[in-house]
C-alpha cells in the first residue's frame, strides 16, 4: 500500500507544472500534472488525488470551474495557483471555496508547507489513506466500498461506519466507547451486546470463519484493532472471547435487536 499523498497539478504553463512537480516528488509525494482544465477533470476521475492544484487561467476551463466540476462528485482539496497577487483576486478564490491560494512566483518550500496544511485539515482521514489494503482486501474509505478478492461486498450502513472508522485507524486499537459513540451516538456508549453483535457481522463481511477475529482483533475490556499487518496473532487478548462466539450465534440466526439498531438511511452502502 503506497502511502504518499497523491497531488494533482493542472497549469498551462510547462515550467510551473516541472517545478511543482519536482518540488512536491522532492518532498516526498506522489504527482499527475495535466495543462488543461478538461484534462485535469479526466485525472482526477481516473487517479482520485488526495490534494488539487490548479491555476486559474487555463485555455479551454478555468481553475475555477474545474474546481466546481470536482467538487461536484468529490469533495477534494483544492489550492488555486495564479499569477494574480492582489487581495480581491485571493479573497474571490477563497470564496469560491478554494482551501488555499498561492500567487506566482512562490517559493518551493512554502508550496509544500501549503500543501501539507491544507491535507492535515481538509479530512479526519490521513492524507494517503484514501484506500487501506491488506491481503486480497481493499477498503476504498473516500467512495464507500469494500472488495475482497476484486468482488464488491455489499455493506449495510452500520457495518460500514464501523469498517470506515476501524480503517481509518488501521493498526490502532479503538475503544468500545468510541466506536458506540461514532455509529450509535452518546447514548449507546455502554451497549456492549449492540457492538459485538455488529462487529461479528463485519469480520463475516471481510472473510472471516465463525468463532474467528479474522482481521479485526480484539483487545479485551479496550476495543478493537483492524490488523492490516496480520502480526497480531493471539498475543495482547486479541483472540475472540467466549461472548464474541456467542454473538455469531446470534448473527448466524439473524438477531433482531442488532437489526433494529440499525441507524437511520440507506440500507447499503455499494
């Protein structure tokens, strides 16, 4: 799984599109450059950037409308690169809902410090996270989907807020009551039986053999880790405890207090 921020580049100009691209490569990220506005919009739908960068005067669409075309579908980071410096010009970009703005000539390491600050702000996901990969799983959090073994799996939307936050923190445990408290909210911050119930229903989703964690481990009286590494084994009480069997029991028979815990919307996710 390749951790580098993807950024997009999309300016008219050759020169700025090599030295923003030799910049941000020098600092660490992956980047797709385009020249035109249409081309960037065909980019960014084949590759999903983590992060846009687009001038405002571009031949055939404006940065502007590319970025209104994007956020249509995505709602992407975007900073705006123009030779106009003026203080209406940056307020206009901003207003148009633009994360950032850089005016040329700008010096390369304030653009790489812009971008880094606009992707540690513009998600709870960490930048590169986009898609969490393990084994023949692959766990796509900016579109909602879950494949395993290259075939989607449907997803209800309770399983799937538990997935997205446990990928989203893959490789760290997450607490019971933070897991209640996201998919169910306050109130259910001590439903224990609700959680177990719906996380056996998850580790089924992701391949997992009845009585067996599979990916997802358990931390027991803490919470739950997704085990990306597959390194966790059984040491630190991730093994599956006697309640948790019982569960799949209750899931296996098709228990309808979890069902009815299901929170409001739609019935899948895929």
């Amino acid at each position: 799984m390749n951790n580098q921020p993807l950024v997009l580049v999309a300016d008219d100009e050759p020169r700025i599109t090599k030295l923003v691209a030799l910049t941000l490569h020098d600092e660490g990220f992956r980047v797709v450059t385009a020249s035109r506005g249409e081309e960037a919009l065909k980019k960014a739908e084949e590759v999903r950037p983590d992060i846009v960068l687009l001038d405002i005067v571009m031949p055939d669409l404006d940065g502007i409308e590319v970025m209104r075309q994007l956020r249509e579908w995505r709602p992407v980071p975007v900073i705006l690169l123009t030779a106009k410096g003026s203080t209406s010009d940056k307020a206009k970009g901003l207003d148009l809902g633009a994360d950032d703005y850089i005016a040329k000539p700008f010096h390369p390491d304030e653009l790489a410090a812009r971008v880094r600050a606009v992707l540690r702000r513009s998600s709870g996901v960490s930048p590169g996270a986009g898609i969490v990969a393990f084994d023949d799983i692959e766990i796509d959090l900016e579109r909602r989907l879950l494949t395993k073994g290259g075939e989607l799996v449907s997803l209800s939307r309770t399983e799937w807020l538990l997935l997205q936050h446990l990928a989203a923190h893959a490789g760290k445990v997450v607490l019971h009551t933070e897991l209640l408290t996201k998919v169910w909210g306050p109130e259910y911050r001590d439903d224990l039986q609700y959680l177990r119930v719906w996380i056996s229903r998850v580790r089924r989703k992701l391949g997992a053999s009845p009585g067996e964690p599979g990916p997802i481990k358990t931390f027991q009286g803490i919470g739950y880790v997704l085990d990306v590494e597959g390194n966790l084994g059984d040491a630190g009480g991730s093994g599956q405890p006697e309640e948790e069997r019982l569960d799949d029991a209750a899931v296996a028979a098709g228990d309808h207090d979890a069902k009815a815990a299901e929170p409001a919307g739609q019935g899948g996710v895929v």
